[in-house]
C-alpha cells in the first residue's frame, strides 16, 4: 500500500480483519515474503535485497542501510520478479534476459551451513532464451504527395514527395519525379499531409506495469 512518500506492506485476516502493518519503505516497491515468514525479499532502487522478518508485530522501516536487523544484497544488479523457493532456502529473481536464484545461507554468515567466506552476489544468471514471434507486414505500401521531413544533416524537407515502404522498410523516398512506385505497391494520397520519422524518447520513468 503507498501511502504518500512510504509504502506499507500489510497483512489481514482472510475476512478483512486484524490490519497489521509489518514494513514501511520510502524507496522499496516490492516485497516478498518467505512461505515460512522468516524472510521478506524487496527491491530498494531496483536492486534485490533480503532481511530477517521480525515477530514482533510493530512496524520496521526497511531498507538497504537498515541496523536493526540483518539485511542483505542478493542481486549485484537490479532484479525483478521475486519469488521463493517452497522451502524458504532460496531467492529466484530475473534480470533483463537471465534468471537468477541464491541460497540465503550464502548471505548471512550465522546461518547453519554458511561458507567460511560469504561469496559475493552472482552476475551471471541462466539465459532466460525466450523468442516469439513477431508480427512483419508483408508488400509494398505507396505514400504520395506527401510533405517529407527526412531529417537528414542538410535539414532536408521534400514537398510532393513519395514514400515507398516493402515489408516493413523503406525501399525508396523522394521527390515525386524521382521515385518510381512499384506495380504492385498499394497507394495512398497522402496530399496535404507531412510524414516524419517517429519519435522515440530514449530515458522515461513510467508506471504502466508490475507494481504500478
């Protein structure tokens, strides 16, 4: 739950009851408990953490540089997608097109079975190799009389220009007398009308998927 600049991380009965808040965080927005509530993972700036879940039933402000309790890093970059292994042993998280997973006892030093020296957290995770298919149109597409911004280094501006575009390429674009428009090319009359090239904006922060 966002509650102005903190969120909260809640739990309630199954008929609605008992709100009990057990996290706050400015800058987490993911939290994941452990099945057996002994753990909470969360993502603070896009990087992946794990803290000890405290039964003490007040609220904990968590984060990174939290004291009170132990925390640690797991991911060495940013992840997503958190989730547990059944038993409460590991942490399974993605990163771009890897997936990654980290035993807890490789984190903390006081638990059971933890190595002498704590590794540091793994950048290299197991290919994801997802591949879909992609939509392509197919022919060719004719776009006349049109006003062209080209963009090109002399700021160039075509009137009653010609766009040839096959199979999701430019094939041609120029001036009406310079381009010759293939026989089986579908027209538009775009007269009257200016064609650019998209726009694209490179860095945006948006909140349009997972947690909002």
């Amino acid at each position: 739950m966002n509650d102005g600049d903190k969120k909260s991380f809640k739990s309630l009965n199954a008929d609605g009851t008992e709100e009990m808040v057990h996290f706050t965080s400015k800058y987490a927005n993911s939290f994941v408990p452990s099945p057996d509530n002994k753990w909470i993972a969360f993502t603070e700036l896009f990087k992946v953490y794990v803290a000890a879940f405290p039964p003490s039933g007040k609220p904990v402000d968590l984060s990174a540089g939290l004291k009170a309790m132990p925390v640690a890093q797991t991911a060495k970059d940013g992840g997503m997608n958190l989730h547990w292994s059944a038993n409460s042993d590991e942490l399974f998280w993605t990163g771009g097109n890897q997936y990654f997973k980290n035993e807890i006892k490789t984190r903390f030093n006081f638990m059971e079975g933890a190595p002498d020296s704590l590794p540091p957290p793994d950048s290299v995770g197991l290919k994801i190799g997802l591949i879909l298919p992609q939509a392509k149109p197919k022919g060719a597409i004719a776009f006349t009389g049109c006003r062209i911004i080209t963009m090109n280094t002399q700021r160039e501006v075509i009137d009653n220009g010609v766009i040839v575009v096959r199979d999701n390429r430019i094939d041609a674009i120029g001036n009406a007398s310079s381009v010759t428009i293939p026989s089986d090319a579908k027209v538009i009359d775009a007269t009257g009308k200016t064609i650019m090239p998209g726009l694209i904006d490179v860095h945006a922060h948006l909140g349009t998927f997972r947690q909002d």
